[in-house]
C-alpha cells in the first residue's frame, strides 16, 4: 500500500536504525530468512514515509534499551508495551495496536469458560511464565488459583492437552499467533483481555524530533489505512471486550 511521505529535518539523516527483537510471531520473526510481522512492515512504511533508509537491528530483547539510549540505534519496534512517563527513561509513541494478556484453554473446556468472571473462580489451574505480565496478573489478580509456571508457551500448551492446568494465561502475542497456527487446532484462546496494554515505539528522551515524526507517520498510516492493513495482514483476530 503506497504512501505520501513527509518532508522533514530529520530526513538529512538518511538512516533510521529499528532496533528489534525477533521471536515473536505475528510481531516480529524471521520466515525463510526474512523479518516479517507487523513491526517489520510498519518499520517499512515508517522509513518509506520519513524518506530514510531503513536498518532493523536485531537485537535481545535485554539490550534493547540499552542500545537506544546509547543512540545505536533510533527506535525501538519490538512490541514495546507504554510505560508510565513518571517511571520511564523512554519516550513513546502514541499506541499503535491493543494487546494485554490472554487466557488459551483446550477446545474440550470452552464450556466452563463461556463467561468472562470464570477465568476469577476459585481453584481454576492457571499456567503461566516464571517472571511473565501474565505471571504477575495471576499472583495479582487470581489469588484463589491453582498457579504452575512453565518455561514456555509448548511447555504449557502440552499441560493444557494433559489436563494439568485449565488455562494458561500469556500475551496476546501468543493468541495470535495460536489462530494463525494449522498445528495447534486443539487449542483455543478467548480473546478477552485480562488486562489493558497498548503498544507503540519507543525513542531516547534526547529525540523528541524522531518522536514528533514518528507520531506524524503513524498518523499518516493510520488516516490512509496502512495500518489497519497491516495488522489484519498478521493478526487474524481481534482484541474483543464482549463476553
């Protein structure tokens, strides 16, 4: 989908450096050797629209801040979740797509979770990651659970088919990428949040010129419909607050 690009300072600058962490399907990973996801092809349009060359940096997730406010890169697109301005020392961009955290079950259990206050009963099994949002909700939020932690999202997609948990509860990332899955047919997400979370870009505090441009851009992708398009491209399900 074309764009109009915008004219600005920062555009001298023919470079924009994206850090990045790939991994995270439909975000952003790597197919057939290539980044793909919804920030890879926002990254794009961004670059293309602010007339800069684009460089995506991959980076672990744990550098990422690092490098930015070391300026090693310009902006991270790695879906960032907003932080509160008070206790951050990044400047976000206005939110680009809703996420928060999700509840995936077996398909053989959707009827005992047909209503959204199901999730909060007492002793449901909950899995979760050591150290995950989604960790943190349940010891906050689900005291009455029955939690187990899992290194990762098979480990607990196996203890969902074993019946030793009920639910496992993770970012919307893994739901997502879940509907897109022919492998995990089985398994089912409710696609309610649990909790309220917004992505966007994040920039060092020094560059509130990048920042103005990014807003400008994602303003630009969304009255166009670059965005929408790109997100339905990858996201083949929507955020939903209906029971």
């Amino acid at each position: 989908m074309a764009c109009l690009a915008l004219v600005s300072p920062l555009s001298a600058q023919s470079v924009l450096r994206v850090g990045m962490t790939p991994g995270v399907p439909p975000l952003h990973y790597y197919s057939e050797g290539r980044l793909v996801g919804v920030d890879p092809d926002s990254a794009r349009t961004v670059a293309e629209i602010l007339s800069r060359r684009l460089e995506i940096v991959p980076l672990p997730a744990d550098r990422l801040r690092q490098a930015l406010l070391a300026g090693d890169i310009d902006v991270i697109m790695s879906g960032l979740v907003i932080e509160d301005a008070e206790n951050s020392d990044l400047m976000f961009a206005r939110p680009y797509l809703r996420a928060g955290q999700m509840a995936i079950l077996h398909d053989t259990a959707v009827t005992g979770f047909g209503q959204p206050w199901a999730v909060y009963r007492e002793d449901v099994r909950i899995g979760v990651r050591p150290g995950s949002a989604g960790s943190a909700f349940a010891e906050q939020d689900l005291p009455d659970a029955d939690i187990s932690h899992y290194t990762n999202s098979e480990a607990a997609f196996a203890a969902l088919r074993d019946r030793e948990i009920d639910l496992f509860i993770d970012d919307a990332a893994t739901s997502w990428s879940l509907a897109a899955s022919e492998m995990q047919t089985d398994l089912i997400s409710l696609y309610r949040p649990l909790t309220e979370e917004h992505l966007a870009w994040a920039v060092a505090p020094d560059n509130p010129a990048l920042l103005r441009d990014l807003n400008q851009a994602l303003n630009l992708m969304r009255a166009n419909g670059t965005l929408d398009y790109i997100i339905d491209r990858w996201i083949p399900v929507q955020v939903s607050d209906s029971p």
